[in-house]
C-alpha cells in the first residue's frame, strides 16, 4: 500500500520513498546520492553511516524510479529541491504521507494496515523480514543494509563483499513489487 500511495506523490518525496523500499537503504544515503555514483546496475556510496565505501545493486526495480526523476541542469544530487542542497522537511512529508496513506485506508476500507507509529527507518526492517522470507541469506541482507560485520572472522579475514549475492535480494523485491503501477489499486 505504501507503494502506490508514494507512487501518487510528487517529486522528490514520491520517488524517494519508493527507492528507500526498493534499496533498503538510509534516508540520510538517499538524500546524498548523486548522479555520478550510480554505474549501470550499481550505485557506490562512499558517504554512509558506515563510513565505508558501500555498493548497492540497482534491479530493474530501483533502476526504473531512477529513470524517471527529473535531471535539473548542473544538479548532481538525485533528491533536491534546489539542486545544489539534498531534500529536507521529512517531518512535514511523513505527516502528509500518512494523511494520505488514512485516506487510502477508508477508501479501500483497510484495517490493521499502519495503525501502529512508524517511521521511514522502519522499511529497512520491513526489506529485511520479507528478504528473509524469501530465504535470502541473513548476512546477504546484513551486507546489503550496510550493517557492519561483525566477529573476528567476518571483521578481518571474510572479505568477501558478496557482490554476486545482492542482485538476488534485488530480484526478489522485483518479483514481489508485481510490477507495480502509480495509481492506488481498487483492490489490496
């Protein structure tokens, strides 16, 4: 649901939230992305909580909301409303956001659906349960989520940044998003 109510939002925010739920990534690493960091199927973040360099793999989920932002003349951040600073006034946008995401609930007469407090962080962990679900390997998600590895083995002699897994993960929020539209369906 919050899929398409976003979908039905403008830009920056509308997009926005739609590639947090198809990346799982930070709101603070969306903010700051830039067109230079994004290669093809990757986008490289050397600016994250982390500290590290961090790739994320862009499926055709991820890649599709890219493609339609707007490229504004001399920007280099994908999420600004002034070109030259990253987008602000997330408290403003989540109030909206859930007025409107009330009023998809009415409309398609919804119980159960947000009624407990939530924040943006939260569709990290919404990513990760249903990666799991879909049996993605606990530390393919933890890799993909940026977390920071943890014991002596995975912190010193596993260097393996599993590259090769994250598409799947990637897959996996392709063929549950069901190829989804920008309106708010009739039927959830």
């Amino acid at each position: 649901m919050l899929w398409e109510v976003a979908g039905g939002q403008d830009y920056p925010f509308g997009p926005f939230v739609q590639l947090m739920l198809a990346t799982g990534q930070r709101r603070d690493e969306l903010v700051n992305m830039q067109w230079a960091d994004v290669d093809g199927d990757r986008w490289t973040q050397s600016d994250n909580k982390g500290g590290r360099t961090h790739i994320v793999p862009l499926h055709p989920l991820a890649k599709g909301i890219l493609a339609d932002l707007p490229r504004f003349k001399n920007a280099t951040l994908l999420f600004s409303t002034t070109t030259t600073t990253p987008v602000s006034g997330f408290s403003k946008y989540k109030k909206r956001l859930d007025k409107a995401i009330a009023a998809a609930k009415v409309q398609h007469k919804l119980e159960g659906v947000f009624d407990a407090h939530w924040t943006l962080h939260d569709l990290r962990r919404t990513m990760t349960t249903h990666l799991r679900q879909m049996r993605i390997d606990r530390d393919v998600c933890s890799r993909l989520l940026n977390h920071a590895p943890k014991g002596i083995t995975a912190k010193v002699y596993d260097q393996w940044e599993m590259l090769d897994e994250r598409p799947e993960a990637g897959e996996c929020v392709d063929r549950s998003s069901s190829a989804p539209s920008t309106a708010i369906p009739t039927t959830w």
